[in-house]
C-alpha cells in the first residue's frame, strides 16, 4: 500500500481531517502491507477504546498515535 492509501485508510478509520507528519510517508513505504494492516488494525483499536494513545508530551491539545512494534519500529500519527 503507498502512503497516500496508507493515509487515507487512517483517516477512513478515524473518521476526521488530521494532519500527517511527513514521516509517516517514508514510514509507510518502507514497511510491509502486514505491518501496515496491523498498525491499522491497532488505530481502529484505539478509535474504538480496547487500546489507549500515548498523550503528545509537548502538545496536550494534540492526540498522538505511537506505535511499538517487538522489533524496535516505531510510528507517530
């Protein structure tokens, strides 16, 4: 999946406009369609309230999604 699908199944998922770091464009692309879904999987997770975002530490108005994979991957939305 290429990054603008990417972005645009969060936003299918999160239901709301929300702006994209541009690192999640090269984080997309470098990752396998698998650990895609699964990172999609864990954002309809937290929509839904059975996972909980960390809080932005700088920016508590903003909702930070940070995804810890096993293998030291890591993903801010």
């Amino acid at each position: 999946m290429k990054a603008n699908e990417f972005k645009e199944a969060v936003i299918g998922i999160l239901n709301q406009d929300i702006k994209f770091d541009g690192h999640v464009e090269k984080v997309a692309e470098s990752i396998t369609e698998h650990r895609q879904e699964k990172i999609l999987g864990w954002i309809k997770e937290c929509k839904e309230g059975a996972q909980r975002p960390e809080p932005c530490k700088n920016f508590r108005n903003l909702i930070s999604f940070i995804y810890k994979s096993s293998d030291n991957h890591r993903v801010v939305y």
